[in-house]
C-alpha cells in the first residue's frame, strides 16, 4: 500500500490529472485487503515472553506498530510516549494471552507495578497511565473479572480496518469528487497534492514528532 502512495505521489506532483488521481485511488483499493482476510491476519498478531507462541523481535515490533497506530487515534495526538507491552491478563504458557486483545500499551513504571496483580489490581493501576488506551479498558471493564480475548481482538481489527486504512482511501476518493465539482484547477491541484503529502509522511515516518509509525512493519499492509 506503501509502494502504491509513493509511485502515484510523484505522478500527481508533475503531472497532476484527474485520470492519474482515479489510477492512483483505484491501485490504493486494489491494495487494500478485504476485510475478513484482514480480520485473520490482525488475529494472527501478538507477543509474549514465553517460547513458541508470538516470541520473536518480528512479532514484538508488529504489535508495537498497531498498538501506537491505535492509541494516537483514539486519543487525537499525534505524538505518543515510550510504552512497555502489557498483558491484560498475565503472560502465560497459553498461547491466546499473547493474542493482541490481550496487550495494552503501558508505562514501564506502570507495567512493573502490574506483575503478580490480579485483574481488579491491574485495572485501578490502568488508571493512572497517561494512555487512553489503558484507561480506557480500567473503565470499560470495572466490576469485571475478566475480558474476553477475541472479542477485543475483533474491536481492535475493525477499528484499524475502517477508521485508519480505509479512511486515508476516503479521504483522497472525497478530493476526487471536489475536483470534478470545482472549476479552478490549480487550486484544487494543490488541495489533492497537500492530502497526498500527508499519507506520504504517515506512511514514512515513525518519530512521536509526526503523525504515525511505519506501517509498513505489518506484514498485511
């Protein structure tokens, strides 16, 4: 999807036309998986310390990239601090809680104080974390013993899926239409290019200084 943003952006920098815009939106659809394919792939994702099940550097980066993605969406910032990788509940022998519905970002601090807690201690201390996502699952499951694994899994999947892959495809797909409504072309020219130029640098760039990590770390982009 990456490659698809980089070839067209330069297109449509030096030879803007509506035809290379439609190519380009119709090339990020193609790339686009469906969404159950990308529903099976997203559950396949996870990290734990324990040999065999999601142990390896490749999956911990994997899971990094998507919980970052997700936590500076669902709190508007374009910056997000240095985290640790929780597990909701405890890093297991079972491989379902390495599954990502089961890891939260979390202050090292934090995920320090949450060894050998139970469920109702973890959450009272999910509280104090300065990530919307851990606070988020303190208030969401208060009262609560437990959550189910998959089912966050899926939450977290159709929110990636909808809100953050196919909303950058929106989003170029609703330029498309402004250009064929309005007359004044060079305007609209720089309009298309400026929203071009912000999937580039969210599909690039992967410092708290901008908007979003390298994507292209997940291996169904």
């Amino acid at each position: 999807m990456t490659n698809a943003i980089y070839k067209n952006s330069s297109i449509l920098e030096n030879h803007y036309s509506d035809s290379a815009l439609e190519c380009f939106i119709s090339e990020l659809k193609n790339k686009l998986p469906s969404k159950e394919v990308f529903l099976k792939a997203f559950s396949n994702l996870g990290w734990s310390h324990h040999a065999g099940y999601y142990d390896d550097d490749r999956n911990k980066e994997r899971v990094q990239v998507v919980l970052e993605v997700l936590e500076r969406y669902k709190c508007a910032s374009k910056q997000c601090a240095a985290f640790t990788i929780e597990h909701i509940l405890d890093d297991t022998n079972s491989p379902e809680n390495g599954i990502i519905g089961n890891l939260i970002p979390l202050e090292d601090s934090l995920n320090s104080r949450c060894n050998g807690k139970d469920f109702a201690s973890k959450l009272k201390i999910y509280e104090t974390s300065m990530f919307y996502t851990a606070r988020n699952i303190a208030q969401r499951y208060a009262g609560k013993s437990t959550i189910d694994i998959n089912e966050r899994t899926n939450i977290m999947a159709m929110d990636f899926y909808n809100r953050i892959l196919k909303s950058s495809i929106c989003s170029v797909q609703k330029n498309t239409n402004d250009t064929k409504m309005r007359k004044q072309g060079i305007e609209t020219k720089s309009t298309i290019k400026k929203t071009i130029g912000n999937m580039m640098k969210k599909a690039n760039h992967s410092t708290p200084e901008n908007d979003l990590p390298d994507v292209q770390q997940l291996s169904f982009l």
